[in-house]
C-alpha cells in the first residue's frame, strides 16, 4: 500500500483556518484530523478530544521527554504540540491527515517528513484581520494586539509554504483548499503505484 499524505495548514489567528476547515472535512470525510495536544484552558464552547485533548503541562513535558510528539511550541504561555502514533498510523495506511499547526510547527514538520503538503490560509488585509479579532469579544486590547503582533510573524512565513488561500470570501476559500487537496491526489509522486500497476500488464 502507497504512504498517504500529510497536509499543513496554518494561518494567524483570524485568519478563519478553523471554519474553512471544518467545511473541508465536511466535504471530504475521508480526511482525517490531528487532534493536537494543548497545556492552554478550554474555552467556552469546545469540546475535549474534538479538536484538542486537553493535558497539564506536566504530561506535556512527559510527552515532550519521552518522545511522543512530532512537533511542538510554546504560544503565549501555553504548549501546543501534535501527538505522533496517531499521525504515522493514518499515514503508513495510505491515508490522508490534516494538521492545523503554527509557522514553527510546519518548518519542524517539513524536516522531519518526507511528504507533506502545506496550506496557508491568509486574511485579506491587516485590517479585515484586527476586526476579526477584535469581533470576537472574547479577548482583552492587550491580547489582540500580541495577536496581531504574532500574526503578522506567521505571515512573513507564507512563503514557505506550497499553497496561499486568502480567506476572504469563506466559501471561494473552502473551494481552493478542497481543490489543492484533489489536485495533490493527481501528483506524479502519489501516482507512483497506478503507473508501476499498468507496466506490470504490458
């Protein structure tokens, strides 16, 4: 069986990373989503083991010792960090697995594997972005702007990764994600094994 594929995407906060990608996964359920691994309070709304397990920091550095992570980083005060067994089973199976990462994250993840597809997810304007934060209600001035701060950091990385989707029509956004992920499906390096399938015939 072929190796799947790790896909990448990350953007600022505010950038609506979570919402095109919960349309994605909705359009495409054969994608799978890495649960990561947070040492930050649950908020108002979420759900342990949806899109975070949430641990102490204690059993964080546990997992950090141990080797249990694929990657990991510090974001204002609190661990992130993508559990590896649940990763590199989806994988080995030839299936597909989404991570929503940070900038850091990614450059650990591009070193570390060989095959991994990356998507960024930009806001239009620095200002769509601020009014994004800031209609959250959820935040204090001083926590938006170490956002913003972080955010434009996270942007200057853009470039290194494969694909840009500017978010700023949500459903023009989720469209442009789902036709990178099929267009990836059509790589020459992914077709590897259909091209060997009709050889063998000859």
């Amino acid at each position: 069986m072929s190796k799947g594929r790790l896909v990448i995407i990350s953007g600022p906060s505010g950038s609506g990373k979570d919402t095109i990608l919960k349309k994605v996964l909705k359009s495409l359920p054969e994608l799978k989503f890495s649960i990561s691994s947070v040492t930050r309070p649950m908020r108002e709304g979420e759900v342990e083991g949806e899109k975070y397990n949430f641990v102490s920091r204690e059993y964080f550095e546990h997992m950090i010792k141990n080797d249990m992570l694929l990657e990991y980083n510090n974001y204002i005060g609190n661990y992130y960090g993508t559990p590896k067994a649940p990763v590199e089973e989806v994988i080995e199976n030839g299936g597909e697995i989404v991570l929503e990462i940070d900038v850091n994250g990614q450059q650990n993840i591009k070193r570390l594997v060989d095959s991994s597809l990356s998507i960024f997810i930009m806001p239009p304007s620095v200002e769509v972005l601020r009014a994004r934060l800031a209609g959250r209600g959820t935040d204090s001035e001083e926590v938006i702007e170490k956002r913003m701060t972080s955010a434009l950091k996270e942007i200057e990385c853009a470039k290194n990764y494969d694909y840009i989707v500017v978010n700023d029509d949500l459903d023009s956004a989720v469209e442009d994600f789902i036709t990178i992920i099929k267009a990836d499906r059509l790589n020459t390096e992914r077709q590897n094994k259909i091209i060997d399938e009709v050889l063998e015939k000859c």
